[in-house]
C-alpha cells in the first residue's frame, strides 16, 4: 500500500535525487507479514541548517501530556516544523526519563546503532 501526502511526496523525491539514503534491508512485521524491506538515512534537517524531512511526533504517547500542558501554558501550539519548537520537544524528550536517557546515550556510543528506527 503506497502512502500519498505531502511528506510522502517529499520522502519520495528525497530518495530519488538521494539513491545513497538507502542503508540496506531488515527483516520486519507488518499486520502478521513478514517482509525484508530497505531503510534509510535522512538527514534531521535542523542539525543541517536546512527544512529536513524528519521531525518530532508531538502526539507521542510519552510526550503527549508535556506537549499538551506546554501548550495549554504557553497559549498556542507546537510547531514540529519549526526549529524552536523542535528545541523544546527535544528537551521534554530528554526529560522524561534521565536515567533510560543516559543508558541509551552510553549505550549507543559504546555499540552505535544496530537496528534501524
């Protein structure tokens, strides 16, 4: 099942003027199927001074209650597409839980990355 929107518009052509994103092919599951699929890498836009093509879901279900008393608070909404507003999910996400934080830090930087997000 092909997704069509906007961001999906904008992953495709990534990919298409981008035939290094793709990493390689991992096993994974969906609805009861199992499939090799590719993954890639994408740049995170902001670290890169430019729009990017990922950004924080603020409807996370571990973020969703900070996301919505910030907002609540703050009397507008959180833009995910915006730099400073990325900066401040960003750093709920940090919050949540600083010990798993710091184990995933330490974690990633003793082994890296093994398996794809």
């Amino acid at each position: 099942m092909k997704i069509i929107s906007q961001k999906a518009k904008i992953i495709d052509q990534y990919l298409e003027n981008h035939p290094e994103a793709e990493v390689g092919k991992w096993p994974i599951e969906i609805s009861g199927e199992k499939q090799i699929l590719p993954f890639y890498r994408f740049p995170i836009g902001f670290a890169i001074g430019c729009p990017g093509i990922l950004y924080y879901n603020a409807n996370n279900g571990r973020l969703f209650m900070d996301v919505s008393k910030w907002q609540k608070e703050n009397n507008r909404l959180l833009d995910t597409t915006v730099q400073e507003d990325a900066e401040i999910i960003r750093q709920m996400l940090l919050k949540l839980d600083m010990e798993k934080t710091n184990l995933l830090k330490e974690d990633i930087h003793k082994k890296s990355k093994w398996n794809p997000g």
